[in-house]
C-alpha cells in the first residue's frame, strides 16, 4: 500500500488479494472477548474444593435453567450445524431437512429419560453416563464399552468443529491458497486450537458455559438479520425457491438421476424417515449432550430445558433455508460445499457484519469442542484410569488425569483435521451417530429398567456395532469407495434408511433374546448399586449426595 492510497482503497486491495481486512478485524475481537471470558471463567462460581471432576468437568453442578439453556444449546447447535446442515440443503435440497424433525422428537424423548439419569447420577456421584451403567449392571466390561464408544464417536465431531473454524479462515483469505507452506496455512487454526486448549484446561466446564452467552446470541443475530435481509437481496423466497428447485432438478453427480429434490418424494421417505429418527435417538447419547445435563443444579432445570430448548429448532429451521438462498445467490463453493454459507455471507453482507456472522461460526466452533473434550476426558478418567488402571485414585488425580487427557483429545481431533480429507471426518462423524446409538439400551434401558442381562447388553452392543461399522463400510458415494454414507438397504425389508437405526434394532433383539437365555441358565446378573427412589431424588431430598459411596469408590463394580 502507498501512503497515498486511501482507506477505502486499501479495503478493496486488501479484498482482491483474498483478505477481508474489515471482516478479519471484527472476528478477532470477537474471539479475543471470548478468550478473556474463558480464561476469566475460572473464578465464576468458584468452589472452595475445585481440584475435582465435579467443579472441572461440571462446573460444580450448579447451573440453573437459563445457564443450562445456553450451555446444552451451545453444545448440540455447533459450528458444524450452521455449517453442514444448510451445506446438505445446498447439496441435495429437502434431504438435508432432516435436522428440523429430528430435533423436534428429540425433546419429548428426553423429558422421560434426562430427569431420572441426573437424579440417580446426583444420588450416586456418577460423572458419566459409564459410571451409570457400571454401578446399575454391576459390570466394568459394559462399563468399559459404553466409554470407549463414547470417546470414538466424540474424536470425529471434534475435529469437525476445527473443519468449521477452517471454513470461516478459508472464506477470509487467511493462511494463504492450496500451494502456501502448510505452516503458514493452518497457523490460524493452530492458534485458535491452542486458545481453545488452554481456557478449557483453566477453567473446566466452565470456560464453555460463559462463553455460550456470546455465541448463541451472536447466532440468533445472524440468524435474523439473514433470514430478512438477504431474501429481500436475492428478491424475495419466490425467486429462491424458484431458481433453487430448476437447480436441484439439474443433473447431478450420480449418472442419470438429479442433484437433488427441493420437496422429498416417495423414493426418499424411508431414508429420511429413518434419519431423523435415529438422530433423535442419538443425540443425547453422546457423552457431551450427558455432561451438560449432569451440570444441572436440580431435576428441575432439566424438566424445564426440556420445554425451552425447542426454541433452537425454530433457529434451525430457518438456518437450513440460507442452502437454498446460497443457491439462488450463485455462491462459489469451490468444490466444497462446506463452504457455502459463510462464502454466502461474504458476498451478502457489509463486510463488518461478515465478520459478525464468521465470529458467530468460529465462537460457535468453540463451545462445542471445549465440552466435547471435557466429556472425552471425564470418560477416559472415570471410566478407564480409575476403573482399571489406578482404582484408588484421589479426587485431585482425577483432575490432573482428566486435564491432561482433554488435552490429548484435542491434539488427536487437530491431527485429523490436518491428515485427512475434509469428507473423510465428515463421513466419520456420521460413522459415529451409528456408533453411539449402540449405547442406548444400556443407557436408557436401564434408567427404566434391570431386567436386561448385563451379558446380553454387552453382546448386544458387538453385534450392533459391528453391523454399522461394516454395513457403513459398504456405502459409496461419487467421490469415495467407503463410508459414503449412512444409508443403506435395510435387510428383509428393501428399502434404504439409516444404518444406524438398522443396528440399534438388531442390537434390540440380540439383546432382548440372550436376557431370556441367560435367566433361564441362571447366569450372575452383577450388583444394583442403586435403588427405585433414586431415580426420582432431587438435589433438596435428604440423603442426596454428590460424593460416591464408600463402597463404590474405588470397588470392584461387579462379578
């Protein structure tokens, strides 16, 4: 730039070469707020005893409903949904729909099982969903299981919020094009990681439940200045929906059939039936969606939650709708689709509220990675450390054990996001909502029910797990031979739904048919640690403690 070049022009140079100057500069003060808030996290709410997994890893279970709102919104609305869910619209049309039903069945579903998990979790001290099924099956093994699927299925969606952040650099210019040192090309996202590492070992759980304030109201700001302003840009929804259904019906990269459908028609409805269904079955079995629920201060605040958090789908809904305006605006993707919604923002908006709307994405990203990373290390410490490796390990232990592992986890989902291709983790991530599915019977089951075997839980698991895994295995998509998807045939039916759900039914009867064959040979059924009247205990009930009892702490959990 020459000291005779104006503001305006140095603007537009600094636009051609690939960098929003303007756009660049909101977003950073936005992430550097959140950082302050982050590290400053760590003295709210402070705990006089905080070296534990219940102040780290649950912020001390002290969040009341609006603090829970935010943190379970921040949590299951991530980067990577406003990313990926108007991206799919974009893509495919209505297929990518699915998101809106299947966050509306999710909410009846949670409301009879979320209050009994956290009342029998408050009673017995219990940190994961693990801890649970250990002291109601009296089992280490399906214990063990229930972590490790949790974990797998959690290092995947990590790395996809990373992939989140990455597309909000790539639309900005920062790190340079394709052939820039590799160095030079994800030091932002390096720096952002390690920002991201370092407040979350700080401050716990909650680091994230602050910050979750700045990125929710950040999204419904966007949200509503999308949905009104850039219509009324493109020309209103009729031309939208206009241009987007001669699009979708264009040919698409499968020979002889469309790129998509703006209304689903009769070929798909298995398909997106069985998706929506299966999502909602798994959502709250991720370890995350658990960890910010067990936060909670009463059975209360999750009944309540449970009634509010429909609001997010309103969101949601109106989100997917930019793939279609993303169409309409003629956005170059540059053959990532991924990159859509904020090359959409880019193009529409000023290019200070652009930064907005990226400081929305890339906030987005980080309140789901931090509490995902949170609920992989409570998992591993709880359920692996303590379990098998160090059974008498301290409080203060723990801590230590469960900081540095969250920080192992964030390397493990940074190293993917920079090894492999972006569809890859995409479609790893999908392999994980079949994965986690698998967990449910344990999980759910037994918050309603001891008459499963724990044996025939644990088989039941293999079977449904291995299932997905292969049945995963054997879908193609235009561009890869494996893990193309999750849809496939289901057996003895014919029609193709989600793989997920196939397994989880298989799991089902495997596991219900070897519970009547292992009662009647009379096989040791392990302890019940807990009793009826736990899952009903409120934080105010005499007798309800956070603290495991003496003779779990540390105990063999089962035979």
């Amino acid at each position: 730039m020459t000291p005779a070049m104006s503001a305006p022009d140095a603007l537009a140079a600094s636009q051609t070469q690939g960098v929003n100057g303007v756009a660049l500069a909101v977003f950073v003060f936005f992430f550097l707020a959140v950082t302050v808030m982050g590290f400053l996290a760590a003295r709210w709410r402070k705990a006089e005893e905080s070296a534990n997994l219940d102040e780290w890893g649950l912020g001390g279970r002290s969040f009341g409903t609006w603090i829970t709102w935010f943190l379970l919104g921040g949590d299951l609305y991530t980067a990577y949904t406003f990313v990926a869910v108007p991206a799919a619209i974009y893509a495919a049309g209505a297929a990518g729909f699915f998101a809106v039903p299947y966050t509306i069945l999710v909410y009846p579903l949670i409301f009879t099982f979320l209050p009994r998990l956290w009342s029998v979790s408050h009673k017995h001290g219990y940190v994961t969903t693990s801890d649970f099924v250990r002291g109601r099956f009296g089992s280490k093994g399906l214990s063990l299981a229930v972590a490790l699927t949790g974990i797998l299925a959690t290092m995947p969606y990590i790395a996809l919020q990373l992939v989140g952040i990455q597309a909000v650099l790539d639309v900005m210019g920062i790190g340079g094009g394709e052939n820039t040192n590799w160095f030079v090309k994800d030091l932002p996202l390096l720096i952002a990681f390690a920002v991201l590492a370092a407040y979350t070992y700080s401050s716990g759980l909650r680091a994230p439940a602050l910050i979750a304030f700045v990125k929710d109201g950040l999204i419904y700001l966007v949200i509503a200045v999308a949905i009104i302003y850039i219509p009324i840009k493109l020309g209103g929804f009729d031309a939208i929906f206009d241009t987007a259904g001669k699009a979708l019906s264009e040919p698409g990269a499968v020979p002889g059939k469309p790129r998509g459908e703006l209304v689903s028609g009769p070929n798909a409805q298995w398909a997106y039936a069985t998706l929506a269904l299966g999502s909602a079955l798994a959502l709250f079995m991720y370890p995350h969606s658990i960890t910010a629920t067990l936060s909670s201060r009463s059975r209360n605040v999750i009944r309540r939650n449970t009634t509010i958090l429909p609001l997010y789908s309103l969101m949601l809904g109106l989100l997917a709708l930019l793939g279609f305006m993303a169409i309409k605006a003629g956005t170059d993707i540059q053959g990532n689709p991924q990159l859509a919604i904020p090359q959409l923002f880019e193009d529409m908006f000023p290019s200070w509220f652009s930064g907005v709307a990226f400081a929305a994405i890339g906030i987005g990203a980080l309140v789901p990675a931090a509490i995902m990373s949170i609920a992989a290390a409570n998992l591993f410490t709880r359920n692996v450390y303590k379990d098998f490796l160090k059974p008498g390990a301290t409080p203060e232990q723990e801590h230590k054990v469960a900081k540095l592992v969250s920080l192992l986890v964030k390397v493990g989902a940074l190293v993917f996001v920079l090894t492999m291709d972006k569809t890859v983790a995409i479609n790893f991530q999908l392999l994980g909502g079949i994965w986690i599915l698998q967990t449910m019977p344990s999980l759910v089951g037994g918050l309603f029910t001891r008459w499963f075997h724990r044996w025939a839980l644990l088989t039941g698991w293999a079977v449904g797990m291995l299932y997905g895994t292969l049945a995963a295995y054997g879908v193609a998509s235009p561009t890869q031979k494996h893990f193309g998807g999750s849809s496939a045939e289901i057996p003895g039916i014919g029609e193709i739904g989600y793989i997920g759900l196939t397994a989880f039914v298989l799991n089902v009867v495997v596991t219900v048919v070897l519970t009547f064959a292992l009662k009647a040979a009379k096989a040791p059924e392990g302890i019940d640690e807990t009793s009826p009247a736990d899952y009903t205990a409120d934080a105010g009930d005499k007798g309800v403690t956070t603290e495991l009892p003496p003779a779990t702490a540390g105990a063999p959990a089962g035979h």
